[in-house]
C-alpha cells in the first residue's frame, strides 16, 4: 500500500522529504507499538529500514512503555 502525503515545504525544515516520511514511519510505528496493535518486530518491518532492536532502541529514546516486549 501506498499513502500520498502533502507536506508544505516550510515544514520540511533541515530534513528531506525522505527523513520526514521516515520520521513519520518511526512515530506512527511508536505509536502502534506503544497501543498494542503491532509488535516490536512487526512495528520494525512497518519503519521498513531497521531491525527490531534498532526499533526498540528508538522506542527508548521516545521514552516509550516496553510493555509489548
């Protein structure tokens, strides 16, 4: 599936379109994680450019509740 984003470009601020949809992947993934709905490896697979640990680590720093581990 793909999702169509517009974003004005004043919000694009230090970063490129890319970082920024990752960036939106990390915390949609976070967020998914955090509530339940996907598992560490499946948010992961969801960010699509990182491992399971590399994901929890990211969860860490979001100070994000680990319940799901």
């Amino acid at each position: 599936m793909q999702l169509t984003l517009e974003v004005p470009e004043k919000f694009l601020i230090n970063q490129s379109s890319e970082e920024l949809a990752l960036l939106l992947k990390l915390n949609t993934a976070i967020d998914l994680y955090k509530n339940g709905k996907l598992s560490a490896g499946a948010a992961a697979e969801f960010v699509g450019e990182i491992d399971r640990y590399a994901f929890l680590y990211e969860c860490q720093k979001k100070r994000c509740c680990a319940s799901n581990l």
